[in-house]
C-alpha cells in the first residue's frame, strides 16, 4: 500500500511552528489531566490509582438522577438513526402576517438589505457586497459547477434562509441577536503548514462551455444534509472559514441535501454566490430519498439508502478523481456545531499520525451522553460503550472504554487513539482507497452482519490496506450550539489541549502524542443488527468472500 504522503505532512514545519506557539490558558485554566506514555506499558486503571499517583485521572462527573434524561433518553436509537433530536430552542426570524388591510396598503417589505441579497433573487444574487468572515469576495466570481439540477426554492421560506444566510456571514463578536456558539480562532501556528494557497487559473474553453479549472482542490468538504436550519450558522460559518484558511482555490464543497421544510435548501442555495466570490468549487445535489420512510421489517434497507447519500456526496470527487490533487483529504462532516479548529485538528491528526481516518467525538445532553454508539469498535472489538449481550446499553460517558484502560485515559486527556472503527458527526480520510480501490459506502453483504455503513467502511478500508483509524479526544462536538458548548465545557475543547504549555506538561510526564499503530485487527467485532438485538460477535471479515473485490462492493442508486 502506498503511504499517505502530501506536501501537508512537512512535519518539520509544524514542530518549528509548535516550538514558537504562545501558551492560551493558564496554568488553572488548562485541563488537569496527564496520562502515561501510550507504549507497550498500558495506562493504569485509574479506579486502581497506581503508579504513585503518577497518572491523576480526570474527576468523573456528578452522578445523574434517574430522573434526568440524561440517563433515561427517550428516544431509541434505531441503528442509522444516529440524529438526536433537536432541542437548541432556536428561533428563526419570520416575519410575522399582517392584517388584511395593513397587506393591501402597505408592499411587501424585505429585511435582507445587509445581504446584498433580495428573497426573490435567492442562489442568482450578486454576493459582490456578502462581507466573508476575515476574508473581502475575490475580484472575479467564478461559474462553479453544479452537480445535477437544482429544485425550486420555497418563497416561503426564503425570508428564514436570507437572515440565516446574513448570521453565516457575520462574524461571532458582531452577532447581536442571535446566541450562536462562539468559535476562537484556529491555535496559533499549529496549522499553518496546512495551507496551501495558490492561484486559480480559470480557462473558458468556447462560449458557453463549463469552465475547467487548473488548480486541482486537495481539501474535499461533504455533507449530507436534511432539516437542519438550526445548525447552518455555526456549521456553514465554520466550513466557510476552514476553506478560507486552507486557501478556498484549493477547496471543493459537495452537499447533498434532500427533504428539507425548514430553509435548509433555500440557504445552500443563497451559499453558491458566496462561495463563488470565494473561489471554491461547489456541487450542490438534491436527493429526495428519505431513509427511514420503510416497514420495521426492511430496516437493513436503510442502511443500503444512507450509503447511496454518502456516495452521492463523494459523486465530484470519485467520478472525476483528475480534476482533483493526488493526496486529497476529505473532510465528512454531519450536521453538528463546531469551531474551525475542530476541523483543522481532524486533518492535523490524520497528517501527523500517518492516519488514515480521524474521527471526532459527539455528545448530547450537554456532553453527559456520547452519541454514535452503534458505529464505534474498539481494536478489541467492542463497542465504545457497554453492551450486554442480552442489548442492554448505556449510553453514559462513564461508560466510555470501560474494558480499555488506555483509551479511557487518552481520551480523557484530549488525546488520539486508535480504534477500528469510529464517525462521531465528522471524519476527516484520505481519499486514495476511493480511488485506486473503489471503496465505498454500503450496506451488508450475503452471509455477513448487518452493521452501519461507516462500520462497512472502515471494513473495507482495512481490506484495501488502510487500516490506521484514529479518535480524536480533543475534538468535541454536538448536534446544536448548546451541546457543542457544554461538550467542550466538559470535556475540553481543542485550544485547551493543544497549547505549548499543556504539550510540554505532556512531554514531561512521559506522555506520547503520537499513536503506535497496531497492524493486527480484532479477530471478532461485536454485531448488533439494530439496537435491542442479541449481542454476538463474528469475524472482522466475514465472510471473506463478501470482502474480496471492494471494486465492486459499493452500493449504487440503482440498488434502491
């Protein structure tokens, strides 16, 4: 297998940059957390508190009452149903109806003069006077390609879209009115050898034809997303200022969006003369496919749907792998709340551990619960959280890693490490096994455990030879801007564990940043078919035929 090398892993940058950083957080403000060097030695228990106290666990939090809902959720998770329900309380701004008469005296007023931008022209406004986060619109505004048609906008809801377009664009110390999640600047020099900006060169091969674009992106942003309006402030707002750090010539964005009632689509839309000023290449699609709209009977089938969304987002990049650079990372992100840093360090991670997969962690309940417990698998097999084998389970960070020590103690301590599975609202891979071995996302095959497809990914990853899939303790994030913020209340976000001061406390302690790699899989996973089934565990390829050929393992639309 060849090994991931880029003009982004010039490591000697980073640690010259790392040796100049200032130190963030005082000494009481950083997280009070060490752990022992992740060696062949494993971390002590902390329940055991050995070793002369020379490791200090991280103070467990307060028991929940029965009562709470933290302890108790009441939804059920249903397999691939990995969304929480929304309870960040947010409001959108929609003018409210008027009297009859007021309707036919006064005309329609718009409230999107800031934007440059009027309901009626939302997706084909002029974005020349959008101002972008720390960053003026480019001279030329580039035709970007879309990737199928779009559909049309609801006028209903295209006042909503405008004023959340105009939050995305407002930078977090000018919001007046609206309690978005404030996002610090990327750490200080930690990511500057990340950037790679260059000059777009734009040839318009005859009147009328696309434009063909030189500069080849090697940063590739994904998502799929359905009804999530309340997080498109926080979480477009960040991709827009990770793409501009990156250099946005050398950045490509691929939404799927599909089902949307909410403003979603209305604001992807207005987004494409934004990032057309910007200089990024954006491919927005439309998919009406709605995964969980089958019999309880079919649940496999939704599975077999999430992966056809996945796949139609990495459509730009694996059906036409040339327009893009050699060694490029994509950035996966669901719809969740976080900080430019949070991606950064994602890609940051997979570059100086040699990965070939990081994955964050996400939380609900203000950070009390981790969420995508069904797709975690440690290299012991195991889900990252307790299961019985009769399906009794909990969700409960305290049960995190609770027969893995080590990984306990380095995701306490903001820390990677390594699994053999993970997603958690957002990845960052490399994308060669996309294209030189075709993996892709997909459902189960004949004789093998029915299983979520980012599981069946990190499969097929291993069979291809890219088996170096990582966690990234520091990376907290949640699905709306109140769990966010209590997640890395909670548990830390990623200034506090990435400052000088904290890695030199590390270093002295004997503590080791970088992940040793085990080559060796589980020899069994643990299978849960959906939530509540019988626990079992089966062979981490089986069957070994259904893994032969990933070429022809991806799952199609014509498969639906």
């Amino acid at each position: 297998m060849e090994s991931y090398q880029s003009a982004a892993t010039d490591l000697a940058g980073y640690e010259a940059a790392m040796a100049t950083q200032n130190a963030f957080p005082t000494q009481t403000d950083r997280p009070e957390t060490v752990e022992a060097e992740a060696t062949s030695e494993p971390i002590p228990d902390p329940s055991t508190g050995s070793q002369g106290g020379r490791y200090k666990p991280q103070p467990k939090p307060n028991p929940i009452p029965e009562s709470d809902p933290a302890r108790n959720p009441t939804h059920k998770l249903q397999g691939d149903d990995r969304r929480p329900p929304s309870n960040d309380g947010i409001e959108f701004p929609v003018a409210a109806p008027q009297p009859a008469e007021q309707q036919q005296e006064e005309p329609e007023k718009s409230n999107n003069d800031n934007l440059g931008l009027s309901p009626s022209d939302i997706g084909i406004a002029d974005a020349s006077n959008i101002a972008l986060v720390n960053r003026p619109p480019t001279e030329t505004s580039l035709i970007v390609p879309t990737a199928t048609p779009v559909k049309a906008v609801n006028p209903d809801l295209e006042n909503t879209a405008v004023e959340i377009l105009k939050w995305i664009n407002t930078p977090d110390d000018a919001l007046e009115d609206h309690d978005r999640l404030k996002c610090p600047g990327p750490v200080e020099g930690r990511y500057d050898y990340m950037k790679t900006r260059g000059k777009k060169e734009v040839m318009q091969l005859q009147r009328g034809a696309a434009k063909t674009f030189k500069t080849k992106p090697k940063w590739f942003f994904a998502l799929d997303l359905y009804n999530c309006a309340p997080v498109l402030s926080r979480l477009i707002s960040t991709i827009m200022a990770t793409m501009d750090f990156l250099g946005p010539e050398n950045c490509a964005l691929s939404v799927v969006e599909g089902r949307s009632d909410d403003g979603t689509y209305e604001v992807l839309m207005g987004m494409r003369t934004v990032l057309e000023a910007m200089g990024t290449q954006f491919f927005l699609q439309t998919n009406e496919t709605n995964p969980h709209e089958i019999d309880d009977e079919d649940f496999r089938e939704r599975i077999a749907r999430l992966a056809v969304l996945r796949n139609m987002a990495l459509e730009p990049l694996t059906s036409q792998p040339s327009n893009f650079h050699s060694d490029t990372t994509v950035f996966f992100i669901n719809d969740v709340s976080l900080c430019i840093s949070d991606v950064l360090e994602l890609g940051h991670q997979l570059i100086m551990q040699n990965a070939h997969m990081t994955c964050a962690m996400d939380w609900i309940y203000d950070g009390h619960n981790f969420y995508d417990s069904w797709i975690g698998r440690t290299m012991k097999g195991d889900l990252f959280i307790w299961q019985s084998e009769s399906g009794d389970f909990s969700h409960h960070a305290q049960t995190l890693f609770w027969n893995d020590a080590n990984l306990k103690a380095r995701r306490e301590n903001g820390l990677a490490f390594q699994v053999f599975s993970c997603w958690n609202g957002g990845v960052a891979f490399v994308a060669k096994p996309l294209i030189d071995h075709g993996v892709r996302f997909r459902t189960h095959k004949d004789g093998e455990c029915h299983l979520g497809e980012p599981v069946h990914f990190a499969k097929d990853l291993r069979q291809a030879g890219y088996d170096r899939v990582a966690v990234v303790g520091s990376v907290n994030v949640g699905y709306n801007d109140g769990d966010t913020r209590a997640a890395k209340d909670r548990w830390g976000n990623v200034q506090d564990w990435t400052t000088k001061r904290w890695l030199a406390e590390m270093k002295r302690q004997g503590v080791g940043e970088r992940i040793r790699w085990d080559p060796d899989p589980p020899d069994q996973i643990m299978c849960i078919e959906m939530w509540g089934a019988e626990a079992r565990y089966v062979d981490w390829d089986e069957p070994r035929a259904a893994l032969e050929g990933v070429e022809g393992g991806a799952v199609e639309s014509d498969d639906l």
